[in-house]
C-alpha cells in the first residue's frame, strides 16, 4: 500500500481507503463476511474509512468503531457525515441552510454520530450533501469551528452532489473546508475542469468516491441486472440509466490489457491524478478488499492505456433517479 498526503492536514492516507455504505444498506451483506474484510483492510495496509449517519442510521458508523477499537496500535482515519436534516439527497438549489444544516442540527448529529461509533472524535467530519450558496451563511462554519475547537472532529469536509463537483468550489476557495468527496471515475472526469484546481490552490484533500461508478465498472452489470425493492439500486438503475451503463461499460472492454480486470483499471485510472488523496471503493468481501487494494501495489495506468480511456469522458447531469 502507498500513501498520499491529505491536503493541508499532512495526514498520510492510504491511496485506496475503504467506503463502508454497501456494509449496512446493501442488500447481500454478511455481518461476518463484512467483518473480515475490514479486519483484511487493515492488515494490508488501508488506514482511510469513511461512514455516515445515513448508511444504517449508525450500524456502519458503529462497525468504524468496532474496527479502531480493535486495532489501538494502528493510526485509522475516521470521517462520518452529518445527513441534511430534511433527509434528502441529493440538495436542491432552493434548499436553504436551515433546511439542510441549521446549528442545532448539525451538533445533534455530530455528538449522535461519536455515540453511534462509540468514539471520543473523528478526524474528519462531512456534510453529507451540499449547495454551494451557503458559502453566504456563515452560521454553519461557526457551529463547525466551535465542534472542532471541543476535539470532535479536526478536519471539516464536503461530500459533493452526484454529478454536480463545480457546485463546491466555492466552498473550497472559501478556505473553510479542508476536504471534498467527490464522484471521480474513467466516465465522471469531471472534477478536473473546476473542482481539483480549486483543491490544488487551497490544499483541499480530495476523496474519490464511486470509483466503480455504482457497479458499472466493475464490468458485471447486464441488461437484466435486478436488485430487490429495498435495495436503492433498484431506483438507481432504472432502465434508461442501466442500458446506457452496460453500454459505456462494454465500449470500455476492447481496451483491458491481458490479465488486467475491469475494476483493477478503474481505480489504476483514479491513481494516474495525484491531485486524489483516496479512493473509496465500497468492500463487501475479503476477496474485494485483495484485489482492490493490490491496486495501490500496481501503480497508476501505464501513459498510452491512460490516454485511450480519456475519451470515454461521460459528462452526465442529475436526473430525478441520480439521488
């Protein structure tokens, strides 16, 4: 496992850290399975876990403590995200800071997040969904600076809307936050028109989430892929948006050298950006957590495979099923 460096915080994360969401609201999920894989990430060298109230209102919350618990002589790094108070994601542009992240909200959350996790702090604290226009309320960075100043959290970051990264680079260039998540992949490039030079300039670290763009570049969705009704997959992948996936996926297959994987590409992809501190990939397994993490040992694409991915760019905008 290599290690970048955390924007201004200094901290060393593993390039490949672990998005816990698929651990409690996937349908599929073994407890034990779950268990085992986290452990795995921590032996091979994963230092990075990212939760959120919403993923199991704070079962995965609680897993992230469980797993710092059991390993003291490790440094893991901790990020939670406080959920918009009116529960909907993504945010809209009429919502308003009181709609999403009044004060009191956000301290009730923060402290509902450490109980849930069973920890005294994290390392870093998120708003789970974001509008750039309440850069003009300052009430939440107030609130934010006071929580940090009582050692609740020691980093402030955003986790961007999908689809939407220049719709936070006012936040970054406000010099208020000291990370942003943000959809990064071989179709979802782009985070580097706006966003990322905005993050160079402030020494904002960046997350790379959906690396696999929700399962489409894992190269295993068909056209009859079918999830249960209590799995949000099911209302992601509506028909237009499933055919038009399996579609770019399968244009992308021509292009995987010879014992290379699909998701192995992908992420070795995310690694060719150095202005990425992390990416996220959701882990169910253990036989994930190997494959995905070998990524960081590998090294980003060679230049010539990189460049013949460029143009399977996928500019995309919110759509009602995009959540």
């Amino acid at each position: 496992m290599k290690y970048r460096r955390f924007g201004r915080t200094g901290w060393q994360v593993s390039e490949i850290g672990y998005g816990m969401w698929g651990l409690a609201e996937w349908t599929g999920s073994d407890p034990d399975e779950v268990w085992r894989a986290l452990e795995r990430s921590v032996e091979l060298g994963c230092n990075f876990f990212d939760t959120a109230w919403a993923y199991g209102e704070g079962k995965s919350e609680a897993l992230l403590g469980r797993l710092v618990r059991a390993h003291p002589e490790k440094r893991l790094y901790t990020a939670s995200k406080i959920p918009p108070k009116n529960l909907m994601w993504p945010s809209r542009r009429e919502f308003t800071l009181d709609d999403c992240f009044p004060p009191d909200h956000i301290e009730k959350f923060v402290h509902t997040s450490l109980k849930n996790a069973g920890l005294e702090s994290f390392d870093l604290m998120q708003f789970h969904v974001w509008e750039d226009s309440w850069v003009e309320d300052d009430r939440w960075v107030k609130k934010m600076q006071e929580l940090r100043g009582q050692g609740l959290f020691r980093a402030v970051g955003i986790s961007i809307n999908r689809w939407e990264p220049a719709n936070g680079v006012r936040a970054v260039r406000s010099g208020v936050v000291d990370a942003v998540q943000v959809i990064y992949n071989i179709f979802d490039q782009n985070p580097e028109d706006e966003l990322f030079p905005a993050c160079r300039e402030q020494d904002v670290g960046i997350i790379a989430r959906v690396p696999f763009d929700e399962g489409t570049l894992a190269g295993t969705l068909t056209r009859e892929s079918r999830w249960p009704e209590d799995d949000w997959r099911s209302t992601y992948f509506v028909p237009e948006n499933l055919n038009s996936s399996v579609e770019h996926a399968d244009a992308l297959r021509p292009l995987i050298p010879p014992g290379m994987t699909m998701p192995e590409m992908a992420l070795r992809f995310i690694l060719n950006n150095p202005d990425v501190a992390t990416i996220i990939p959701g882990m169910r397994t253990v036989k994930h957590v190997e494959s995905n993490l070998a990524a960081s040992d590998k090294g980003p694409l060679d230049a010539e495979l990189h460049a013949k991915l460029r143009p399977h760019r996928w500019d995309r905008t919110p759509k009602e099923w995009s959540q």
